[in-house]
C-alpha cells in the first residue's frame, strides 16, 4: 500500500507538470506504532471511590512520525482537568464505584494515518470495599451529646448516643447528619449548622467525625428549624422572637440583606438590614469565629440593626454594620447590650439611643468610626465603657434631652466639632477618657447639667478641651503617644501619660503591644 495517498497524488500531478521523472510509488510503506501495555499507579487492586489513579503507556513510532493518544474508562470517573489525551493522564474514580463490576480503561494511539490505531486495553475489576466510621456528638462547649445520628443512604439506628460507630460502610463519601431530639435542633460540621457533613470512608480503615449539636434554646444560621433549613438570619431572628429561643448564632460569611420595613408606634420609619425588634435575643456569631459584617447597602437601608420595645437582655456582639443612611444600630425605647461591634460610615450615627425613663444602653469594647456622630443619645441611660470613636464628621459622643449616662475608658479621636458633646442632658460621668484631634474635647451648651469629669486625658484640640465645663480632678493635658495615627492605630506605646496615669489607665485601647481590633483584617 502507498503511504499518503493523497500526498502522493499531488506529488504525481506536480512530478507530471514539472516533466520530472519522480514515482511517488518508491515511498515507504508507514509502520504502525509499536505500544506498550498499560501501565496504572497505584495498582489496579487499590481502586477507589475519588481516588486518583496515572494511566500511562510507552509507544515508539518506526517511523519517527508524531503519536497522538486517546484515552476511554467507558464513561466511569473522569480525567483530571479534563484532559484524556497524552502518553500520561489521570483517571479520577467517580464517588461511589458500588454499581460497577470493571472499570474498561482502553487508549487508541495514532501516527498520521488517523484511519489506522494501535488500541490497548486494560480490564479491571472492582469488588466493594468496606470500612469504619465513628461519629462523636458534642456540644458547644465540646462535652458529649446524645442525639441520633444518620448515615446517608444507609441503614442507621435510632439509639440515641454521643458515640456511634457505622461499621462496613462501603469506601468512598458519605453524608452524616444528626436527627436531633427533643433537646437539640440540629448539628454544625465544617461552615454548615445542621447540614450533612461529607466525610471520607476507606476501605479497612477507621473514619472519625465530629458534629456539634445546639440546644433547643439556641438556633444555628445556616441551621435546621423545625426540620427545614434556615439559610436567611432575618428569618432566624424571626423564628427565634415567635419561639422563644433565646440565642441565635450566625455562621456566615458577609451579609447583605434587603432590608426589612421597620417603624416605631405603628408608623414606618425605614428599613433595617436586621430587625431585632421585640425579641430578648442574643445574636453573635458561632463561638470562636466571627466577626460578620452585615453591609447596610451604603445607604439602601436606614438602619443596620433595628431595636424597638427590647429589654435589657438583648445582646448583640461580633458584628459589624456599615453603610446605614441613618443609624448603625437605632434602638427605640429599648435597652440593649452591645458588645465587640464596629459601626462605620453611618449617615446620622453609629449608635442612636431614642430612649425613654428605664431604657438602658450598655456598651463595651465598640468601635464607631466615620459616622456623623459615633455615639448618640436622646432620653435614656447609656453605660459605655472601652469604646473607641474615631473620625466623626460632629460629635463623637452627643447626649441631650434628659439622656444620662457613665462614660468610662473611651478613646475618642478626630471629631470635626466636639469629643463628647451635652445638650439639655441628665447627669453624665466623663472619667478617664481621652479626647484628642477634635474641635474641643468636652463641650456642654449653657442652661444643661454640666457633665462631671475625672481623669481625663486632652490633647490637640484647637477650639479647647473644655466648654462650660469644669476640668476634673487629675485631668491631663499631653501628648498620648499613639501607636500610629497615620494608620488608625489609636494604641499608645507604653510610656504614655494615658498609661502611666495615677488614677489607671486612659483610654480604650491598651499599648502597642495588646490585642489588636478584631475588625482591624475585616473586609
């Protein structure tokens, strides 16, 4: 037979214009390519459900022409990246290999006669496989916790126990999950609360998975609920105010809701990214994660989150809100515990108390930055302590009609017109606090109670630490040594005035070398 036929054609009808003499006859016959058998690592006796396995073979051509390679599993697993062509791929075994008795591997490899291929083939047989799982329950604060457990697709028990052992379970992937009782709602594993976790079983080996259940006064998001998953926090809120539950905790990435309608006294007043109204609830992120930003929409809701008619056991901490065009945090004739939160870039303020007689604003190490004001309060009592604002466009603090309150350890820095501001208020403590950069430190309008100040700290306020009002016993004015205020790092080294003070320490925010914000890597 001659080699390229339809080479040969042209080369004769270009022999017959050129009156040459050449006969393309002459060409050598094309040898096929010599192929060997092959080969698999691992071993074919070590098949298993996702693991990944080289197929290779080594082949020559006579002729010194170009192979091309093209590889088949018939339809079982798949080629890692896609790729089934070469003299070397990996054949991925698909998840569950218990519906197949042989995996038929065969590659085609092929000179540049494509009409012609060496084929080999390679048989290989797969018998199921078993191993073991052991499923430890535990609770959140890691001690044993009875409950059911299932197995996917398996034959499970309904003993209920905080160790169950699944033994020959076929190798490969199975999802566990917990059935709850009447004690639990759900179980957590990896970022899920009550999700199936995927777990890894081999063949004569022992699996161990650990899942972490609620009890029924705590509700997970993500979370199961009532047997339904529970993805919307809005909705958890929701779930937990009509059943009572008492916690809720978020284990999420960054949210951004819609916002929901909110109003006080029957009348709309905007939308919230998270209504908390009429709910004693403590929402915070799962233990040891967090925090978790809720982005308010830069200014598609008016406030981040929504507090009306709450009681002083609500609690709020590990999130931070930005962006609100009102309020980082409104809390309308309510009392509330805010606790590790940041609110920044708020339009109106960072935290908004519009309270009445016995409302109760308890804060602790927050941080309130960008906001028109950073901590404001019309009526009501607010007890803050460690609290930092930083870079607000008014007042730092603004307490008036009738709001009173014990401010205590805060650092309040860059605020455009005064650091703590009173207007027509109740009795306000000011002690060890430091005011620096702003237009004046501490600025009380005539015919109000005078706040009551206590070893403060004042520095680089050019329109005056004080107005009307009297500087408090021990009050310091120098510099706080600021760790970086280029940054934002509103620490202090170690020889600052506001650390070595005889009353204690100033400020909210320790030395250099203590903890950072734990907002500081927050997107």
């Amino acid at each position: 037979m001659a080699r390229w036929a339809a080479p040969a054609l042209a080369l004769a009808l270009l022999s017959a214009l050129l009156g040459c003499s050449l006969q393309v006859d002459d060409l050598p016959e094309n040898k096929l390519p010599v192929v060997g058998a092959i080969s698999m690592t691992p071993p074919p006796e070590q098949l298993a459900p996702l693991d990944s396995f080289a197929l290779s073979v080594s082949a020559i051509d006579p002729d010194g022409d170009l192979l091309t390679y093209l590889w088949s599993s018939g339809n079982v697993g798949g080629w890692a990246g896609g790729a089934s062509q070469g003299e070397a791929v990996v054949w991925v075994a698909p998840a569950s290999l218990a519906d197949v008795d042989t995996v038929h591997f065969s590659v085609r490899v092929y000179d540049f006669d494509v009409g012609r291929a060496v084929e080999r083939t390679l048989d290989v047989p797969y018998e199921v496989r078993t191993g073991n799982l052991r499923v430890l329950v535990r609770d959140l604060a890691g001690q044993p916790a009875p409950a059911r457990v299932a197995v996917t697709g398996q034959d499970t028990t309904d003993a209920v126990s905080s160790d169950a052992l699944f033994p020959d379970l076929p190798e490969g992937n199975h999802e566990v999950l917990t059935l709850g009782d009447a004690v639990w709602h759900g179980a957590e594993a990896g970022l899920f609360a009550g999700y199936p976790k995927t777990v890894r079983v081999r063949a004569g080996q022992l699996a161990t998975l650990i899942l972490r259940v609620a009890p029924r006064s705590v509700l997970l998001v993500p979370g199961v609920a009532d047997g339904a998953e529970l993805t919307d926090v809005q909705a958890g809120i929701d779930w937990c105010r009509e059943q009572g539950v008492d916690t809720l905790l978020l284990r999420t990435g960054d949210l951004a809701p819609l916002g929901s309608s909110v109003g006080t006294g029957g009348e709309p007043v905007g939308t919230a990214a998270l209504d908390l109204s009429g709910v004693d609830l403590t929402l915070m992120p799962f233990p040891d994660e967090g925090p978790i930003w809720i982005d308010a929409g830069y200014h598609a809701c008016t406030f981040g989150l929504f507090l009306a008619g709450n009681g002083p056991a609500t609690r709020v901490r590990g999130l931070g809100v930005r962006g609100a065009s009102a309020s980082g945090a409104y809390l309308y004739h309510a009392s509330a515990r805010l606790d590790t939160l940041r609110l920044e870039d708020c339009g109106s303020a960072g935290v908004f108390l519009d309270g009445e007689e016995g409302d109760t604003l308890r804060l602790a190490a927050v941080e309130l930055a960008g906001n028109d004001h950073g901590l404001s309060a019309s009526g009501g009592f607010v007890d803050a302590a460690f609290v930092l604002v930083e870079e607000s466009l008014w007042y730092g603090v603004w307490l008036r009609e009738g709001a009173s309150g014990g401010l205590a350890n805060l650092t309040v820095v860059g605020s455009e017109v005064a650091g703590i501001y009173t207007a027509g208020a109740g009795v306000v403590t000011v002690t060890r606090c430091l005011l620096a950069g702003g237009g004046r430190g501490v600025f009380n309008t005539e015919g109000g109670a005078a706040p009551v100040l206590e070893c403060n700290l004042f520095w680089d306020n050019p329109f005056g630490h004080y107005g009307n009002v009297t500087p408090g016993a021990e009050d310091l004015e120098a510099d706080p040594l600021f760790c970086d205020p280029a940054g934002a790092d509103w620490r202090a080294e170690a020889a600052s005035p506001a650390l070595t003070a005889p009353c204690g320490p100033i400020g909210a925010l320790g030395d250099c070398q203590s903890a950072a914000s734990p907002f500081a890597e927050a997107p």
